[in-house]
C-alpha cells in the first residue's frame, strides 16, 4: 500500500491534470455542473455494479471516474469564487467531527444503534426541519424507501420485532390481495406500493440491503435468460418458436450455473 506522502503526492497530481484540462481540453472546458450530473449519476451505478460484482480491480477504476467528478465539480466551483476542494475536505472534516461526539467529544454510546439515533438528532440541531430532509428526491423509489425507513428508525419510530413488520407485511399482502378481487387499479396500484414498502421495511429488520437483494435477483435473471438464448440459437430455433416446456428444460439447467 501507498504511503500517506505518495497518496497526497497522487491527489495532487490529479488536481494539477484537472486544472491543464480545463484549460486546454475542448471537452473539459464547455463542462458545467449540470452537463457532468447525469454522467456522475452514471459513473456511481458502475461503481455499485463493480461492488456487486466484488470486482475490486474494476472498484479501483469506478472509485477513481468518482473522485475525478468530485474534483471537476470543486474546480467549476473554484472558477466562481464559491469553493474549492479544499472548502469541501474541510467541510466534511468538520461535519464528521461534529457527528461524532463519541469520538472527538465526551458521548458515550454501547453500539451503532446508538450513533445512528445521535447522527439524526445533531442534523436536527445543526437546522434541518425533518429528518427526512437529508433524502434526495431523485433517488430510485426502492432506495429511497429504504432510507426513510432507516432515519425514522434513528428518531425511534421503529418497530421492536421483526415478527411485528412480518405481520404488517402480511396485512398488506391481504389488502392488495383485496383490491385485486375488485379490480380497480388506482387502488390495487397503492396497495402494491404498502406491500413493497413493507418488504422494504422487513428486509431492513433482517439487514437484508433490498437494492442490493433485488440487483443480484436482475443479474441472476438476465444470466438465465442469455442462456436460454444461447440453447435457442444452438437449436437454429429463435425464443418464440420454442414451447414454455423447451423454454423451461433450459431453464433448469441454466439454474445449474448459478
């Protein structure tokens, strides 16, 4: 591993070739905040693709296309007066430290139970009206499902068993099982949407992250599914002229590769 000096000596060299970039590079300089935010956006979900995938030469490459926005964003920042990298290291430094009382302060906690329901508290303190503030609007619904559920929990409005969420689960199950007998989708659609939080709120209790669960569920499918292809095209066959009962001998054997 890096020593501390030649991790500094690193990050210095990456802000000097982001500041020749964006001087002599035609594509650098047209660059705003708002043209870099859908391939920020992009370069984090190959990041959680490489993590998934515990690809950790490949996490090495995203988290360095990550740190790479993070500086292009601070020196758009820097060109305007309004910050630098260096205002937002000291930003997060201070914020840490504030937010951890019970390692530069004199709190004491038993666990991280305890230094969740502190983190919600001091964010209260430092102005934020709700707790729910701290989520973005734009994050996907599962996501964000998951975090609501986890800062409530830290203000105390949780469950005490994960038989409890159980039960609600099933509560919900049975009233969209309901309104699927009645047949109207307005209400079978908000029903549905209690059932998937439920399961989100139940998975939590079971430290079951259900972005994650749901992702390696896609990967797994889509596996699956490219084998099938790959016994059709085998077969001089194409997917629609094979029956459900050739479909689902691939199927099982594909289940093998797993």
């Amino acid at each position: 591993m890096n020593s501390r000096k030649e991790q500094l000596v690193a990050f210095d060299s990456l802000l000097t070739i982001m500041d020749e970039l964006r001087e002599q590079c035609p594509w650098d300089k047209k660059q705003t905040m708002q043209s870099l935010r859908h391939l920020t956006i992009e370069e984090t979900y190959e990041l959680g693709d490489a993590i998934l995938d515990n690809d950790l030469e490949e996490v090495k490459k995203e988290l360095g296309d990550v740190l790479l926005h993070i500086i292009f964003y601070a020196k758009i920042g820097s060109e305007t007066n309004d910050f630098d990298i260096a205002d937002v290291a000291n930003n997060i430094c201070d914020k840490l430290i504030n937010r951890h009382p019970h390692i530069y302060g004199d709190v004491t906690v038993n666990d991280e139970e305890d230094v969740k329901r502190n983190w919600e508290q001091i964010k209260l303190k430092e102005g934020k009206k709700s707790v729910l503030e701290g989520v973005p609007r734009g994050l996907p619904s599962l996501v964000k499902a998951n975090r609501i559920q986890d800062k409530v929990a830290g203000v105390g409005f949780d469950w005490e068993e994960p038989e409890q969420v159980f039960e609600k689960l099933q509560e919900e199950l049975q009233e969209f099982t309901d309104e699927v007998k009645v047949g109207n989708t307005e209400k079978m659609e908000a029903e549905f949407g209690d059932v998937m939080f439920s399961m989100v709120n139940y998975a939590r209790f079971l430290k079951i992250n259900p972005e994650n669960a749901l992702e390696r569920t896609n990967k797994k499918f889509i596996k699956r599914f490219q084998f099938l292809e790959a016994k059709a095209k085998e077969l001089n066959k194409t997917l629609s002229e094979m029956s459900l009962q050739e479909m689902d001998v691939y199927w099982e054997e594909s289940k093998k590769n797993d």
